[in-house]
C-alpha cells in the first residue's frame, strides 16, 4: 500500500492529509483561533467536587471548567501502598471527596477536547510522547505498542524499556520504535525528562489556572506520530516549511529525510483534490464504488451508519448482491470514520443478510480495515435486532464539529417550519397586532413564498384576511429574508410617526 502524507500551511491555517493508494483516509486542520487542546497540561482550581457523579469540575483557564472523573483523579491520591491497592481494587470504592477538595490547586492533562455544551474531559495520569516512547511521570509501568507483533523484537524493546525506565515512572514504546537503536530511546527519554522537569518547575512556581505545557502544532505532531517507515513520501507545499520539517528530522529520524519533497504550487491540496474530499466528507450521504451508499448521523450520543444497495442491482441472486454491497460498505466505513474522525458508539444497520457465514465475512472486513486505523477501535458483534455495534475512542474533535457550526435557523436539526407552517404563524400573529393597535394598514414583510400565500391565488387570500381584520394590509416580499422570518408593523411607523 502506498502512503503519502500532504502538509498546507498557510498563515493562519495548517493542514495535513493522509493518502492510502491515491484515497484520502485522514485529514487535519488547525487554525489559528481553534488550537488543539489535548495534550495540554494546567494548573487548576477545583471549583465543584460532585460526590453523586464521582467527579468535580476544574477550573484551568478555558471558558467551560474541565471534568474530573474520580477514576482520572487517582493518581492525585494518596493510597496505604501499591500492593494493597492492587490487592483490593475491585472492593474499594474511592469517593471523589477523598482525593480532591473544593479550593485545591491541582495539576491536569486534556484527554478529551471540549465538544458542545461539555467541558474538556482531563486527568492526573500523566502521558508525554515522544518520537519513539511514551513518558508517563506518576505511573510505575512498561508498555509495548500491540501493532509491534514481532515477539523477538517485543523481547528486545521490552529489555532496552526495563534498562531506561526511570524509578518510579512508566514508559510506553510506541509503533514506530520497531527496529529503532537503545541510543535513540535514551535520547528521546532525556528529552522527555525535561519536558517533565520543566512542567513541575512552573507547577510550583505558579498560582490560580495557567497554562503548564502546550502540545506541538499540528506540523510536528505529524511529524512526531504519524510520518514513520511505512510512509513512502511526504509533500509539503514551500521551501521554508520543508527546510523546518528537514531540521526536526535530523534530530528525531534523519533516515526520513530523504522522503520529504517540495510540491512547488501554492495549492497543494487541490492539485490531489482533498479539497473536493473534504467536501464530500461534510454530506450526509457517502457513495460506495459499487452505486450503493451510506447515510451518515452524528448525533451527541452516537452516530448512526445506515447501508443502502442504491443502484447497485448485483449479478447473480439477492444474497450475492447484499454480501458485495455490505463488505464494499464495511471497507467504506472504515475509511469514513477516519476521515470524519467519528468517535464513541456507532450503530452500524448493514443490508439484512441470511446467513451467519455473510454476517461473519463483513465482520471479518471491518474488523481488517480497521486495523488500518491508529485510534482504537473495538467490534462489539452484532444484535438481535441485526445491528452492529462498535466504538471508536474519541480524542479530537470530529471534522464537521472542525469545519462546520450550527445552522443558526435549524440549530443542527437539519429542518425548519414548512411554508404552511410559517404562514398560517404569520396570520395568527397578524390577528394580535391588528387587535392592539388603531391604524387601517398593516405592513407584512416575509420571503415570496410566504408572501405568496398571504396574498393567495388571484389575491383571495389577501382580501378574506382584510375582511377578518378590518385593515388593509400591505404585503412586500422580501428576497433576503429567511423562509422563517416575517415582520408586521403598522404603517405609520414606516414613516416615523408615533
């Protein structure tokens, strides 16, 4: 498979796409007003500890305070000792009041950005990665990556971790460690002790909710996590960023270098056409190669993937023609929630299959596709309604929460009043103005389709309502309204009378 890894970076936006074979499969984008948050590390204030939801609510400095859950605060804890809480862990129940206080002064990591109405989701559990490992300062523990399947070199990374973990901390060796020298694992830890030297420094020598550690830009970040071995070329769209992008690399991985080339046009993204991606990425509907389509639904609680045959009509029988559409649709899905960065619970409503071996196959595609993904994922299997059942660990924020806002008329709903609906409103609110007030002409101002049916065909409308009314009414449509809005006014103030 072939990966490629676009970087844009313009002045106040940056943004990186990641290609499989030609196909966009991932897209970020940070601007200068919308910063990534996770990763941040805060002094804060607890402002509420909640005993009834085993969490408080932390003041760090953005405008919602962050939530703590009693689970995240443990860290902050002070137990009788290891081998007795590893001991009775599963018995002890640990109230939130007993590891935090109202008025306290706590240091926090972001590990859910604030979405919606909901404050940052933080923790205690400290995790700063690295190129090659993963320093968690307050954690007594050594991890491998589960992508790193090699047992040899599992053994081998497992014995440089045990050799450079510093007492009393943990360290986790990340994917793209395999193969890497215990040289360039110590040099990535001193950096990554510093890091955290610097962090309790400004922890002790600071007051109130600030700002401890900021994650990198998105630039390095990339750089950092994703831009490894198993990335054929990496395209940058000017000579001052690939000159930046060369200098990290010689300090992390100069075997990189030769990797990254100059795509000399001020356009990167739309010479590969991620633009038009992005585009189709943001819609409801996603088209499968086949002619059948998904219909997508983010909701606050779960997103809803409904699998539709659309025009693909098969070749052979029905079952033949459900199994194609529902394992192209499986490879599709994959794709889509890494592309729109979907996280949480997913539902999951294949076409109805017969067989249990069908069910098995398409679970069996997902399953693999997934693993494509670096963000955890887990199949729970399917119900008994035939639903499948999945989530996604959500980290950042899904594209279209990125690039998109409300609609201000639907506030996200998709929907808004019929004309039918607006209009028969319109009337009754015309009933109240004519009732209060003591002129013959009223003024109604609404979009033509409403003004349309205020007047009526060949204006009988218009007349019957002046007859209910006693006034004359004045009726203006009014192209730059939205189809909901209307106003009515009687007609002297038109010309500044009281």
């Amino acid at each position: 498979m072939y990966r490629e890894i676009l970087i844009q970076v313009e002045e106040d936006e940056s943004k990186v796409a990641v290609l499989e074979d030609g196909q966009l499969v991932e897209i970020y984008v940070e601007r200068g007003q919308d910063q990534r948050l996770v990763g941040n590390i805060y002094k804060g204030v607890v402002k509420n500890v909640l005993p009834g939801m085993q969490a408080a609510f932390v003041d760090i400095g953005l405008e919602k305070n962050a939530f703590l859950y009693v689970e995240d605060a443990l860290a902050n804890a002070f137990w009788p000792g290891e081998d007795f809480y590893a001991q009775d862990k599963k018995t002890i129940q640990p109230n939130i009041r007993d590891i935090v206080k109202e008025g306290q002064e706590i240091v926090v990591q972001i590990t859910k950005e604030p979405t919606g109405t909901k404050g940052a989701r933080i923790t205690t559990r400290f995790t700063l990665p690295g190129r090659y490992l993963v320093l968690m300062p307050v954690v007594d523990y050594i991890g491998i990556s589960r992508r790193i399947q090699d047992e040899v070199e599992r053994e081998r990374l497992k014995e440089i971790a045990e050799q450079l973990k510093p007492e009393k901390m943990g360290i986790i060796v990340r994917t793209v460690a395999e193969g890497a020298t215990e040289e360039a694992f110590r040099q990535d830890l001193q950096n990554l002790l510093k890091m955290w030297e610097r962090v309790v420094l400004r922890a002790q020598n600071t007051a109130g909710a600030v700002l401890l550690h900021k994650d990198v830009a998105l630039v390095q970040r990339i750089l950092r996590d994703i831009f490894s071995e198993d990335i054929q070329k990496l395209s940058v769209n000017s000579r001052l960023l690939k000159e930046k992008v060369l200098e990290y690399l010689e300090l992390s991985d100069i075997n990189l270098t030769s990797k990254v080339f100059l795509n000399d046009t001020a356009k990167l993204m739309e010479k590969y056409a991620v633009n038009q991606e992005i585009a189709q990425a943001l819609k409801r509907k996603a088209w499968l190669k086949n002619g059948g389509y998904l219909v997508i639904d983010e909701t606050e609680a779960l997103t809803a993937i409904d699998v539709n045959t659309g025009k693909f009509v098969g070749g052979t029988n029905l079952a033949d023609t459900v199994l194609l559409t529902n394992c192209e649709a499986a490879r599709e899905i994959a794709r889509q929630l890494r592309l729109r960065n979907i996280g949480g619970i997913i539902i999951i409503d294949f076409i109805d299959m017969d067989t249990e071996e069908h069910q098995d196959k398409v679970l069996a595609v997902l399953a693999e596709e997934l693993k494509k993904d670096k963000v955890k994922a887990h199949i729970l299997g399917i119900t008994a309604l035939g639903l499948v059942e999945m989530t996604r660990k959500k980290v950042r924020q899904s594209l279209g929460s990125t690039l998109e806002k409300k609609c201000p008329y639907c506030e996200g709903k998709g929907k808004i009043l019929s004309e039918e609906t607006v209009y028969r409103a319109l009337k009754e609110e015309l009933k109240e103005v004519a009732a209060r007030t003591f002129t013959d002409t009223l003024v109604v101002e609404a979009h033509p389709q409403i003004a349309a049916l205020v007047i009526g065909s060949d204006g009988d409308n218009q007349e019957s309502l002046e007859k209910e009314l006693g006034k004359k009414l004045i009726i203006r449509g009014k192209e730059q309204y939205h189809l909901v809005k209307y106003a009515i006014r009687p007609l002297y103030q038109e010309f500044g009378f009281e």
